[in-house]
C-alpha cells in the first residue's frame, strides 16, 4: 500500500475541491484509457461475427478472406457489407464497433464526391475528408498518437531536465556556471528550423519526432529544478540529514525531490498541452509524421483548406480546443492545490 | 585527551561579485576560534546576532567546509575528510537545531525521521523499538509514531529534534540556540531534558544561544563571540561576577532584572557592529568600546591567561575596573 503523507492527501484533497479541473481530470483519464482499446471502439473490422453458428472474432484476428462467409471475394472481408448479408439471409449476424471505419479506410459512395458530409445513415457522424476517410475514426487514431506522443515526450524530458536541473542545484559551483551557460546556448538552437532541415532529409517517424523534440526540449524544467534544489539543499532539515552522514543519493532522493514534488506536477499539464501542441503543428506544416498517418494536423490543414467542407475544420478545431482546455483546467487546479501560500504559515 | 579540540578554526565566505562572478572580499564568519571542550563538560558560547557563533557550530561538524584551522575529535584531525571517512565521527557528534519544525522534513512522519540515523548507519532493521525507546527518553508517547511534524507543538518538534541526535548516542551534541524558539515555559522544559540527558550519557555539550541567562543556567564554561572571535572565556560564574571583556560586561548588563528595586538603567552599548568583511586591524570592539584607545584600534588582542580557567582577549584588560562601569 502507498502511504501519502498528509501534505499530499490535503493538496490532492484541494485538487478535488476545484471542480473543472477534477471532472476534467477524470474525463481524460477515461480518454487517455481508451486508447488502449480504439480498436473496439473505432475499426472497420467486425467485433463478433457468428456465421452459421461459428463464432468469429475479427479485430483482434488475422486477416479474414470474404469467402470465409461464404462471400464470392478472396480479398478481407468487407464486414459492413456481410453485416447486410447476414441479416437478409438470416445465417448470423454481425456487431460492429460504434464506428464501423478504419482511419485508412478510403470510402466512396455512388454519385458523391468525397469529402462526405455527416451522415448518421452511412455512420459517417463526423463526415469524411478529402479523401473519403471517416473524420471521426482520423479523430480516435490521431488522439491516441497525440496524447502518447506527449506523455512520453513528457516522461523523458522531464527525467533528464530534472536530473540535471537537481544536480546543478546541488553541487552548485563551477558545474552549475558552465551548465547554465551550455543550457543557454543550447535553448537558442532553432528547433523548428533543425526539424523541417532533417525531416527534408529523412521521413520521421513517430520515435525520430519524438528524439528531435526531446533533445530540443528537455531544458525548460532544468531552470526551476535548479532553483528549487538550491532552495531546499539550504534548509536544515538537509542539513541534519547531513550531520547525519547521509550520502547525497539519500540526500536529493528521500528529501530534496519529494519536496519539490508539487513544483514538478504542476508542470506536467503544461507540458502534455505543449507536446500535443507541437506534434499537431509540425504535422499542420507538413513536417511530423508521415502520411497517411491519423494526425490532429494533417485533419487541421485539410480542414482550412477546404472551408467549404465545414464539418472538417469544425470537429478537428472543437476536438484540439477541447482537449487542452480540459488539460488547461486540470493544470489550474493542480497549481492551485500546491499553492504553498494557501497552507503553510509561518511560525 | 579532550573529547573536542579546537585549533585556530576559520570560515570565510567568499563575497563574489560583477560580471565574472570575481572574489571582491570575505566574510570572516569564524576567525581563528580555538577551544577545547571534555567529555561531560557543557560550553555554552553567546554573542549577538551574526557573530558567527552559528558558523562556529556548524563548521565543528564539518557541515560546512573549514577555511583553515583543525579539529581533533578524541585526538583524532577529522579536518577536510570525506563523507565516509567521517562517518564514525558523524555517529559520535550530532546537532539540535533552532527551528525544529524547519529541521525536520515535513513529509516523513516521526517513525520515518528516527529511522534514518539508523538506516544511515547500517543497523539492521526493524528500527520500532529503538523508535519507541527513544521516544520514550524524550517525553513523547508512542501515539507520535505514526505522526506528522506539523501535528506537533513548537516544544514536541524540538523533542524529536532532540531524539534524532541522540539515537546514535553520540559523545557530542552540538544545540543551536535549541530554546529561543520556543516559549519560556517550554524553554525550561527543553533544558531540563538536555541537562538530564548530559548527565545520563555524560555528553559533552556545546550550547550556543544569543541569552546569557540561559547559558548561565546550565554552562560550566561559557564562551563570549564577538565578530567571529571568542573574546573571554571562562567558568560561568567566574565570568559572570568578574567580567574581564568591556563586551561581556556589557552582555550582562543586557539580562533583565526583574526585582524593581535593583533594576539599573540600561546602558546599551553604541555604535555599531563592523563589517565582517572589512574587520578592523585593532581589536573588533574598539569601535564600540568606552575603554577604547589608539593601541586597541592597532593592535589585535589575542586571548591571554586571567587565570588557569579564565582567558580574555583584551590588551587593557588589566588596566580597566568593569565593576565601576
């Protein structure tokens, strides 16, 4: 079991106390956790199929050729298709997920010209796009590879700005000085110039985008963690950990990092907004990841350039505003939680 | 062999400024402090803010890195060692600090603070029964176990401020001003544990406190620091009726009177403190001292023998009569 010390459970208490921020909080972990299954949710494939009493399980099956069901087609089987089959020739039937489309599932409809406006009969409830692919089904898979994108840029950058950040607080001197001075230079490299150069050069993929924006990115958390280490390594409780003969491992793992804790949360929101921020607008421009891959920017640029096709540019813009504002909120709520004023008096 | 020996001890602090982070000067925050201090023997050193009797605590402990000087602890130079090599000396001196509340880390409840001596000292675990005893010695129930820092009152942090020290049972315990803190009726009992616990493990003790009344109390030696010097030390009652420093005549001058009638019209010292980064070439007090001369402002007094216990720092101490101040 994980104790939390009371300082936690009263600032996680107070997080709770913010309203917005914790329903927002709640609805993007249930959105962060469906992505582990979009493929039940959003997917062209069948989720079950019971074809003359045989039990078949599509989306998490290899390949299965039309003539499986008895269809005349050797190629995979269209399941919206064999769904109106079935139900004519009353041999099973088919469940499909709520939104019977793959992201890469190019749909035309007799006498239309995509982009396909929404229509709840063909279960296009977002529309397509220019090239017929369902909106909404794009929306899912491009969510899923923004918010993991994110997160992991998050995780990586913050483990190396917070090492580095600790240690130049923590040994100070002539290793601070020099790191400071590296960081600098370092920040001033124009990122978005070295990424549209390299990705001229090279496709990046979603792990060569995610290197590029991390070797870039970690230096923003080095500033406060070097602030904060030097802050707390003068208080004495350091000190009597010290007079102690506690190693310095002992020293900034038990009682410097927990007590900078709150400054770490209260950054993460901020950061997820900023990871999925610059994924969406290097894939906007042309440079992130590669097509046909579902993204929240290539939907963004198709979206402006067809605003005559409203229902594009209306669902990519809502989805995008809506997550970060909802991240916004439970950035706010976290700051406002470990606000130290609102808890800590003087004696 | 004294259990601390003290020799020609320094801390400056380097004043660093402009562009190029260049040394512009130093703070002499301890300067050349020599003293010796016995197994179950309390040294109580006063001075008033600032006087670097803090620095003087902190660096004997090789908190902070000595600037120059040496320091035997049962004989043995622990001077500029590393951490490990400092280990058994950090199990034999230990410090009671100011701000218990600030010394203690307010996301460790108590079982987690007065585990880690033990921890650190790779004793084998599990540490509730020591945790328990030592809780025990210092007043506090066995409900504190699984409690908080800021669920105790000032006087409770400082007790478990004190258990911490003693959990190793050192030969040494350093108190930083462990009572000003604190309220006066908390005061006594704080002292009254210290004192005890002296007693019991015949610890030697270095109390550095701003009041003289409480080092009186319960010193058998008392050191006075001024400006980062000890200028008088000396047995507590031999320093108290015969004052050999203008400085220390004037510290007690400073202690409250509370009978009426003996009440005397405070003569506060004038003139201010110098800086510690410009000392004066004379004696510190020159500056603030009615006994002050030509020579005093050139030379530099070092402590001298009064008698065999009681040294002073004072070129004229033999001249000038302190009782007809």
């Amino acid at each position: 079991m994980i104790r939390l010390d009371p300082l936690t459970r009263r600032q996680f208490a107070r997080f709770r106390g913010t309203k917005r921020g914790w329903y927002s909080a709640l609805i993007l972990m249930v959105l962060v956790a469906s992505t582990a299954v979009t493929e039940l949710l959003v997917n062209n494939r069948a989720l079950v199929v019971n074809y003359q009493g045989e039990w078949h399980f599509p989306v998490y099956a290899d390949f299965k050729p039309g003539t499986t069901f008895g269809l005349d087609y050797a190629y995979e089987t269209n399941y919206r298709d064999l769904k109106a089959v079935l139900e004519q020739s009353g041999d099973g039937f088919v469940i499909m997920p709520p939104v019977p489309f793959s992201p890469f599932e190019i749909n035309s409809y007799d006498g239309q010209f995509a982009p396909h406006p929404p229509n709840a009969a063909q279960q296009h409830y977002l529309g397509t796009d220019t090239a017929g692919r369902d909106v909404l089904a794009r929306l899912a898979y491009g969510f899923r590879i923004a918010i993991w994108f994110s997160l992991v840029l998050l995780v990586a950058t913050f483990v190396v700005g917070i090492a580095i950040g600790c240690a130049m607080g923590y040994y100070g001197g002539l290793s601070d000085l020099i790191g400071q001075r590296v960081i600098e230079v370092w920040s001033n490299v124009p990122m978005l110039y070295i990424i549209i150069i390299i990705a001229s050069v090279i496709t990046p993929d979603f792990w060569i985008l995610m290197g590029l924006l991390f070797i870039f990115g970690w230096m923003g958390m080095t500033w406060y963690m070097r602030t904060a280490t030097y802050r707390e390594a003068a208080r004495d409780y350091v000190l009597a950990a010290k007079s102690l003969g506690a190693s310095d491992g002992r020293i900034v793992f038990r009682h410097i990092l927990p007590n900078t804790l709150s400054l770490i949360v209260t950054f993460i929101p901020f950061a997820v907004t900023g990871g999925i921020g610059s994924l969406t607008s290097l894939d906007y421009l042309g440079y992130g990841l590669p097509p046909p891959t579902p993204s929240w920017g290539e939907l963004l640029k198709q979206g402006t350039d067809n605003l005559d096709s409203a229902w594009i540019v209306t669902s990519v813009v809502s989805a995008l505003v809506g997550l970060l504002v909802m991240v916004t909120f439970v950035g706010e709520a976290i700051r406002d939680a470990f606000d130290p004023k609102q808890h800590t008096t003087y004696q | 062999m004294s259990l601390l020996k003290i020799t020609d001890l320094s801390k400056r602090f380097p004043v660093k400024g402009g562009v190029l982070k260049r040394t512009l000067g130093e703070v002499h925050a301890v300067d050349r402090v020599s003293l010796t201090l016995e197994a179950g023997e309390t040294l109580g050193i006063v001075g008033e803010s600032g006087c670097g009797k803090s620095t003087l605590g902190k660096t004997l402990l090789q908190l902070t890195e000595v600037t120059d000087g040496r320091i035997e602890f049962e004989g043995v130079d622990i001077t500029h060692r590393s951490r490990r090599a400092l280990l058994p000396f950090r199990r034999d001196a230990q410090m009671v600090f100011q701000d218990a509340y600030e010394a203690l880390n307010a996301r460790h409840n108590v079982a987690r603070i007065l585990s880690e001596p033990f921890e650190i000292h790779g004793m084998p675990g599990p540490h509730d029964d020591r945790v328990l005893a030592l809780l025990a010695r210092v007043g506090l129930g066995a409900d504190a176990f699984h409690r908080y820092p800021h669920e105790f009152s000032g006087g409770q942090r400082q007790r478990i401020g004190i258990a911490r020290a003693i959990a190793l049972a050192p030969k040494l315990l350093v108190c930083d001003e462990p009572v000003s803190a604190l309220d006066v009726s908390v005061q006594s009992q704080i002292m009254n544990l210290l004192m005890d616990l002296q007693r019991e493990r015949n610890l030697g003790m270095l109390f550095i406190a701003h009041d003289l009344a409480v080092v009186k109390h319960l010193s058998h030696r008392i050191a006075v620091m001024y400006l980062g010097q000890i200028v008088e030390v000396g047995p507590g009652d031999a320093l108290f009726k015969r004052p050999k420093h203008p400085y220390t005549r004037a510290l007690i001058d400073a202690i409250p009177v509370i009978d009426p009638d003996q009440a005397q019209p405070l003569k506060p010292l004038e003139g201010d403190v110098p800086s510690p980064i410009n000392r004066p070439n004379g004696c510190a007090f020159a500056s603030r001292c009615r006994f002050a001369t030509d020579a005093c402002r050139q030379t530099r007094p070092v402590l001298g023998p009064v008698d065999d216990k009681h040294q002073v720092a004072c070129i004229r101490a033999d001249e000038i009569d302190l009782s007809a101040f």
